[in-house]
C-alpha cells in the first residue's frame, strides 16, 4: 500500500473508530508524556485490548508508525476534538508531576528506554519492506555499517539529495536521491526512528536511535539543520565494537601506536594520581585513546568513573556517566558528584571551561588519577588553553603528568599496495641517519578501499612527559622554544617524526600526512 492509499485507510478507520478508553500501564511506559505533548498524540487502550493513537487532526502515517515501533504491536489512528485532547494531555501533566514527586519522570526515561526489543537490520527486511523510502534508508545505513563509515551525511539538493560517508576521516560519495518527495521520506523517517517532532522545519533537531546489525547493537546520533533546499541529515554511527579486535576489550596496540608510545601511555595509566591529559582535533581518536589506556590498566582493584558526553564505548567494571544538560547534569556538576563516590581514577570526557578545569586539578592534586581530552593544536598548547582559562600555573603543571597530542592517518590499503621507489627530495625528508632501507607503498585502488588507496586508519602521536625540570620551565614562563628543547633532549618525538617513521614503514604516504599533520 502506497502512502496515499495508507492515509486514505486511516482515515477511514479513525471516523469508525470507536472511542478509547484509559491507558494501560505499559503504554504510559511506552508513550511517555514528552511524546504525547511533543506531538499532540494520546495513547489510549481500547475496551477489546487493541491501542489507539488519538490526535485532533488528520491521520498522520508517520506518526503512527513510531507508535507501532514503540509498542511492537499494532495501532489505529482515532480522531477526537481539541478540548478532549488537551483534557487528557493535562491530566498526564498531573500524572506525571504526581511521578515527580516519587523521583521518576516520563521525560527522563531515554530514546528507546521502553522498546522491548531493538529494531534488527537485516537484507532480508530490506527486500520485504514496502516502503520506497523506508527500504532506501535502511540501504544507507546497512552499506554504511558494511564499509566502516563513521558519519552519514544526507545533503538536501534541488532536486533531491545526495548521501555522502566519511570513511577513515575523509568524505566519499555514495548515492544520489532523485526526487525532493523521497528525500523528505527519507529525513522523515530519521525523524520517527529517532522520536524527534516529525512536524517541525524550521529549527535544528538531535536525536538517538538504535539498531540490531549482525547480531549487535549499534547506536547512531542524528542531526537535523535546516538549509536553503530542505532539511539535511546527519548520522553519527557508534558502534562499540568496530575497534575490538575478535570481540575481545580496546587496546592500545590496536589503535596502532609504536611500541615505545605504546609503553610509556600504559605506564601513566597505571599512575597513582595526577592528570593524563590527550589533545587533538575533533575525530582524531582522543576519546577512544582513552579507554584503550583505561582497559589496559584496570585490574579490577580500583573504582573507575567516567563522565562522557555521551557514552561512546561501555567498559566492564566502570561506572560510566551520560551528560545530560537539558537536566543540568554537566561535566563540572558530574565531576563534584563524582568525587564523593571514593574513585581511584576519574575520567572527563572533555574540559571545556574553567569550572571543570578547576575541579579536574584539584581532583589529580587529592590523589586521583585524573584522565580527559582537550582540544588544543599541540601537546605545549595545552598549557596556554589552561593559563587562558585562569588557572594557577602551579597547581597545573603540579597535577599534569603528561600530554598526548594525536591524529590519525589513513594507512595504505594492504590489498592493492604497491612499492613505491622515493625521488631525491623523498630520501631527503626520510632520511633519519639510520641507514634503514625505506620501505615506502602507495594503494593503487580496488574496491575494498573504493578507489582511495587506503584503508583502515593508524593513531600517531607525541608525548609531552613532565618533569620537576620542565615544570620549573614552564612556571618561569620561559620562551617556548626553550621548552621545547627541553622536552626533547628528554626523548620527545615530535608529532611530523612520529608520522614520518610511519612513512618510511610503508603504513601510511607523504601526501596523508601533510593532508593531517601539515606541511613538512
């Protein structure tokens, strides 16, 4: 049945439609209040058993296809007058200041929370589904989780669309969507799988939903922003376990670290106390390096916490807490709370301002290992990002035990590398006075990498160490490049040497790292 024909059925039934009776407990559970006021959509138990949905407008398809998928059972569409409607939406106003009061509430229950089973992407569902749009969009998003994509983005054009993936940090083309109709469909059922307002244009929406693929969940972040020709998409896929290598737990060697790095970041999570601090762009790996570092060092000894915004990756044995700002859970209120739970090693997901960058010294300085992500250039801005906070110099540098500052560079794709003979001005910038024979590659395209020549990406990095040398540098405000020779003559590998010898490894080319690092 196509969408007119649904909508003519719908209306149909909602005129016949006999009048509903209160709900049930699970469909208050299912349905909550934020929905039903969002909406303006009532769930309302028949005196049969079967549910309506009861709004004082047209049938809405869309609207009641969420219903459905909230229930996992059917639901009809019955029309009643707005004073009814606004009656019963008052007394779940009531209902839910009355739940309140007993410390639970309609609006804190999370995207999903009363789905009894999570939806299963499956081929075989993307033949059965009827729905043009339905069938295209769960197309998108099984290729995209086929190809190892991390966003999926849907860009609204003239005359429909086009869906485009980042695979490995840079954007591919993937499709075109003829059609403004369809591409609306499209961003519509986003909309309903995420439980956003199906109805509102005009203003920026986020949203979560989840899906079963293969046999695990997968969670996807949605954005939607107005544009010039309509709506456009945003999807952030998380999927827990595309890092684990056999379904076992993250680890370091698996994000591609050289042995030495590798090394020397275990040992500073096994730390007793201080701060331990990764900086970077955004998507450079900051978080995942994180918990890599954190699984590698829990033992099962010791109280672990996070705060995140949101929970990316779920670690066994470690409490970890979601941001919530609409509820004025922020980093700084989350990290005071934190504290008062006796933690061993406290981990913030990202120090945005000066209050919670306060709270996190204080919090290394009273004995906790202290973990977070900055967002500076260098592992040596970090410390401007603090002073520019106003932060005591002293109790900073007091606290920080050391900075990793890392990107991530694609590596070679291994089923279609080829060597690659240097020129001069190659073994020029790769000689590194070793005598070592370069090893140099360059991915000819297949369609495993999708003609790019790479595949698969690799962490490097540089480790800034503090010492009680470095420390008096730093507090004197001495010039940086000072510090840095410092940092140096104490085994420092700068970030362009770092990416260099993954070069001259043959994981990764020139042209990557001056598209990353910069300029040699």
């Amino acid at each position: 049945m196509n969408a007119p024909d649904a909508l003519r059925a719908l209306n149909t039934a909602a005129l016949n439609a006999p009048a509903p009776h209160e709900p049930a407990p699970q469909d208050s559970a299912r349905w909550p209040q934020a929905l039903a006021r969002r909406h303006r959509a009532l769930l309302r138990r028949d005196a049969d058993g079967s549910v309506c949905l009861m709004a004082d407008r047209a049938p809405d398809l869309l609207l009641l296809q969420l219903a459905e998928a909230r229930l996992a059972a059917p639901v009809r569409w019955w029309h009643c007058d707005s004073a009814t409607l606004d009656a019963g939406l008052q007394q779940g106003e009531q209902s839910g200041r009355a739940l309140d009061a007993l410390g639970g509430a309609d609006d804190a229950l999370p995207a999903g929370a009363g789905d009894a089973t999570t939806p299963e992407l499956t081929l075989a569902g993307l033949t059965a589904e009827t729905s043009p749009a339905v069938r295209l969009l769960d197309a998108v998003l099984f290729d995209a989780l086929k190809d190892g994509a991390s966003d999926i983005h849907i860009e609204t054009q003239p005359l429909g669309a086009e869906v485009r993936l980042r695979l490995d940090g840079v954007m591919q083309p993937m499709r075109r969507i003829d059609g403004v109709a369809l591409a609306e469909q499209m961003v519509s059922r986003l909309k309903v799988m995420a439980e956003l307002d199906i109805g509102e244009r005009r203003l920026p929406q986020d949203g979560r939903f989840k899906l079963r693929v293969l046999g695990r969940e997968i969670d996807f972040r949605l954005s939607i922003m107005p544009s010039v020709f309509g709506e456009d998409a945003v999807i952030r896929v998380l999927d827990r376990s595309a890092l684990a290598q056999g379904g076992g737990p993250l680890t370091l060697a698996a994000l591609g670290f050289a042995p030495a790095l590798r090394q020397a970041i275990a040992t500073l999570a096994r730390a007793p106390h201080g701060m331990l601090l990764v900086t970077g762009p955004t998507g450079s790996g900051k978080t995942t390096t994180l918990y890599a570092a954190i699984t590698e060092a829990h033992t099962g000894r010791e109280k672990i916490i996070t705060i995140e915004d949101p929970v990316e990756y779920q670690l066994a044995g470690v409490v970890q807490i979601p941001v919530n700002d609409k509820k004025g859970l922020g980093f700084a209120r989350g990290l005071r709370s934190i504290l008062r739970h006796d933690p061993d090693r406290v981990m913030v997901g990202e120090i945005r301002d000066t209050e919670t960058a306060q709270i996190a010294v204080q919090a290394a300085l009273t004995g906790h290992l202290v973990f977070s992500t900055v967002h500076a250039n260098s592992a040596f801005d970090v410390i401007g990002r603090f002073m520019h906070m106003g932060l005591d110099l002293y109790n900073v540098v007091s606290a920080l035990n050391a900075v990793l500052a890392q990107r991530l560079l694609r590596q070679v794709c291994e089923a279609c590398a080829q060597p690659l003979q240097p020129g001069p001005a190659e073994r020029a910038l790769l000689d590194d006075g070793s005598g070592a024979p370069l090893r140099l590659r360059r991915g000819a395209g297949c369609t495993l990498c999708h003609g790019s020549g790479y595949r698969g990406r690799q962490a490097v990095a540089e480790l800034l160490r503090l010492d009680d040398a470095l420390r008096d540098l730093i507090v004197a405000r001495a010039p940086l490049s000072d510090i840095k020779l410092a940092a140096r003559s104490r085994g420092m590998q700068p970030l362009q040497a770092a990416a260099l010898a993954a070069v001259r490894a043959g994981t990764t080319t020139l042209e990557e790292i001056e598209r990353v690092v910069g300029p040699h």
